[in-house]
C-alpha cells in the first residue's frame, strides 16, 4: 500500500471527484488485470469441473450437490450483514484503521456464522424436498460457514489495501484445489455426491492461509478510531450495502435454493449448468467492478466510472455472444447429450449478465461514494420481482422460468442503479451505456501498458 500511495498526488477537488488522492490510471488497469486473472479461475474451474460431475453424477446426483451447497452460498452472502464491504470502505479510505476494522469484522462474523449454522440445520428437512441424503449433505457443508465468511473479511482487506495479487491468488489456489480434490476420485470412480459436496464447500477455506502473512503484517491498532471503522459504525454501513448484497444474492442463488421444492433435482440440475457457462462474461465484469469500489472510494471521478461501465458492457457483450453461438457444440459435448435442453437457458442467462453491467458499475459507484441505501434499494425492488417471477415459472418452466425471471431482474436492478446516480449525483444514464471513441483509446492504452508489462 505504500507503493500504491507513493504514485498517488493531491489535487484539487473537481466537480465529480472527492477530495484527495488521485488514482493513477496504470495503477486502476494493473490493479483490473491482475483482478481479472483472479476472477476468471472459479468460472473457469467451474467450467472444467462441471462435466466431472455432470458425468459422474448423472443430472440427479448434480442436482443434489447443487442443493446441499445453495444455501451454503446462500447463507455466505446473508450472515455477512455488508460486514466485509464495510471492512474495505473503511480501510480505503483510511488504510491506518485497517487492524481496527478487520479484527471488528471478524468477531461479528463469528457470531453470524454461529447463528447461520443453526438456521440451516433446522431448515435442512425442507431444503433437501424431504430427501433423507439431500438432508445429510446440506449438513455437512454447512460446517463451512464460519471459514467462509472469514475469508470474506481477509480478502476485503487485502483488497482494499491494493493487495490485489494477494486476492487472485487466493482465488486461483482454492479453485485448483477444488478440481486437485474433484479429478482423483472421479478418474476412479469414487466420486459421490458426499465427495463432491466437501469438495465445492471446503476448498474456498484454505483462501485463510494466503492472507496469513497480509493480515499479520498490518498495523498496530489505532487509538483514535473514527466511527466507520468501530463496530456500530461497521454495522451501520454495512447493513445498508447488506441489503442490497442480500437482494443480490437472492437474484442469483435463491432460483437454485428453491428450484428443488418447485421444479425437482433433474430441472435444478440443468440451471446449475447454464449458470456457469453464464458467469464465465461475469469475470470481466466483476474486476471492474471491484476494482471500481475501491478506486471510487478513494478518488471519485464521473468520467472514469461512466467510462468503465462502457468498456466493461462492450467486453462482456463480446464474451457472451462468443459463449452463446460456440456453446451450441461444446455444451453438450462437455456434459453430455442429457443436458442439451439446458442451452436455451443459458442464452437467458448470457443476455441477463450483459444487460446488467452498466448498472452493476453503476451501483459499485453508488456504494463507493457512501450511498450503498440507494443500490440495496434497486436490488431490493429487482430481488422481490425476481421471487414472484420464480414462483410463478418455476413450476410449469422449470429451469426456462427461473432464467426469465433472473432476466427480469437484472434489467431492474440495473436501470433502477443508473437512476439513482443520476439523482445523486448528476450523472446521465446514457453515459454509462454505448461505446464511444475515447473507450477505443482507453483499450488500446490498457493493451500497450499490459505488452510493455509482460516484455518486461
């Protein structure tokens, strides 16, 4: 971090902008390429590891698996109350508070995590659709609850103190590990649903370790700590980013928490595969969007922000056409015959991501910039059409009827985020939409900056 703030220079406050540090355009496209390269391994593993288990499972076996570990996911997200979001604003914008605030973090996930395990265990039995094996793997994962959220606050610290290397190789580590556990057992075919349960639970745990050495490293606690960095000021911004982080969540996990009950394991089994060809354009859209949050916090500039959400929509949009004509041949190739009706939702979902990037800045933007109320409040609004949407296609659609309705909901979300920052903060919406010239000259740059840094 101290690199990082030796490149930075103060400046006067401009209209769009915060006063204070200035964020060096090298740094933000380093710091992008290097969260890209994290980003893309769960996807990408996932995609590996999905024919693994779509082969060894069968689409009934997969469809348990899938869920046992939803509200694994479900529950990360929910006992988190915005906590490790609030860990990283507060330490972006002052990184001297960084022991004061993880340490404060992570005794409140704690005791989260307690209580979320203890939710799961006496909502097992309907969870799994009374099935007694279902049941038993919902327990098993949610043994993993506690590490996971702790992990969570690891990485907001490293990465609100730039520490982004530290992030991508968390993320490569616990992924690899994942398919590392995943291939022996099926090449031998003891690969059950138990196995590939602990598997997809536990692996993002070892991420701990690579923060050891970061974590340990920070400095002494302060004494004088302002508000946002104690407990209750914690607590009271990330309440107000968890509800939107909840309806975020929702948007994307509940279909598959509820698709058990609605519509069967087979149907579920057949989301679970379109979603991950779906989330491969979401890698470039969460490093930027990531590394958005913590340089809008610093140093907040309209342009910039406007200019990411372009960029970010025009890549995704290539990725995801890209995904959607080839997955017509590797898809079912890859999993087998069984799941070729799962192509149409994916091209739901594909379109879904990418309809949904410019809000999805846009709300990182709102966040950054103290104003989480406003992007929890789109998510809310997108989260409560989302459910209505599922219980009524779920059943007849199945897997076609949460796709919709996940659609739906990203288009809501999205618009209603590019509003709010047009309201608060005088931004056109239109800006955040389209390419435009200097989006060419931005991309050239970052591709010259990124062959001088690999000929280095």
């Amino acid at each position: 971090m101290a690199a990082q703030r030796a490149t930075d220079r103060a400046v006067e406050p401009s209209a769009g902008s915060t006063p204070g540090r200035t964020v060096a355009p090298n740094s933000v496209s380093r710091n992008m390429t290097i969260a890209l390269i994290g980003n893309a391994f769960p996807p990408l593993v996932a995609l590996f590891s999905g024919p693994i288990l779509a082969q060894a499972l069968g689409v009934d076996g997969r469809g348990a698996v899938a869920a046992a570990t939803a509200p694994l996911a479900l529950v990360v997200t929910v006992a988190t109350f915005g906590v490790p979001e609030a860990v990283t604003w507060a330490i972006a914008r002052n990184p001297t508070l960084a022991r004061n605030a993880s340490n404060r973090g992570m005794v409140i996930l704690v005791i989260a995590g307690l209580l979320a395990m203890g939710a799961v265990t006496l909502s097992a039995a309907w969870l799994s659709g009374g099935d007694p094996t279902v049941q038993q793997l919902i327990l098993v994962a949610c043994l993993a609850i506690v590490p996971n959220l702790l992990v969570g606050v690891f990485r907001g610290v490293a990465s609100a103190t730039q520490s982004w290397r530290l992030v991508a190789v968390e993320r490569i580590v616990t992924s690899s590990l994942r398919l590392a556990v995943l291939i022996p057992f099926w090449l031998t075919d003891n690969l059950t649903p138990l196995v590939a349960t602990i598997a997809v639970a536990a692996m993002p745990v070892t991420g701990l370790f690579v923060y050891i050495g970061r974590m340990r490293s920070l400095d002494p606690r302060a004494f004088d700590v302002p508000r946002e960095a104690r407990t209750a000021g914690l607590l009271s911004y990330g309440l107000r980013i968890w509800v939107g982080s909840l309806s975020g969540i929702l948007l994307s996990r509940l279909d598959q928490v509820l698709m058990t009950p609605f519509a069967g394991t087979y149907q579920l089994g057949l989301y679970v595969v379109a979603v991950s060809v779906s989330e491969l354009p979401l890698i470039i859209n969460q490093a930027v969007r990531d590394v958005t949050f913590v340089t809008d916090a610093a140093d907040s500039v309209d342009a910039r922000l406007a200019s990411s959400a372009r960029i970010s929509t025009l890549l995704c949009g290539l990725a995801a056409a890209f995904l959607g004509i080839s997955m017509l041949w590797w898809l079912p190739f890859l999993f087998g015959e069984d799941f070729r009706p799962a192509l149409p939702v994916a091209g739901v979902l594909l379109a879904a991501v990418v309809l949904g990037t410019p809000g999805s800045i846009g709300g990182s933007g709102l966040s950054a910039r103290g104003r989480p109320g406003l992007r929890s409040m789109s998510l809310m609004i997108a989260c409560l059409v989302n459910i209505s949407m599922l219980i009524v296609l779920a059943p007849p659609l199945g897997a076609m009827g949460a796709a919709l309705a996940t659609l739906a909901g990203n288009l809501i979300s999205s618009n209603l985020n590019l509003l709010f920052m047009y309201r608060k903060f005088n931004i056109n919406p239109l800006q955040f939409y389209g390419v435009r010239r200097t989006d060419f000259v931005t991309l050239c740059e970052y591709a010259k900056r990124f062959i001088r840094r690999r000929k280095r």
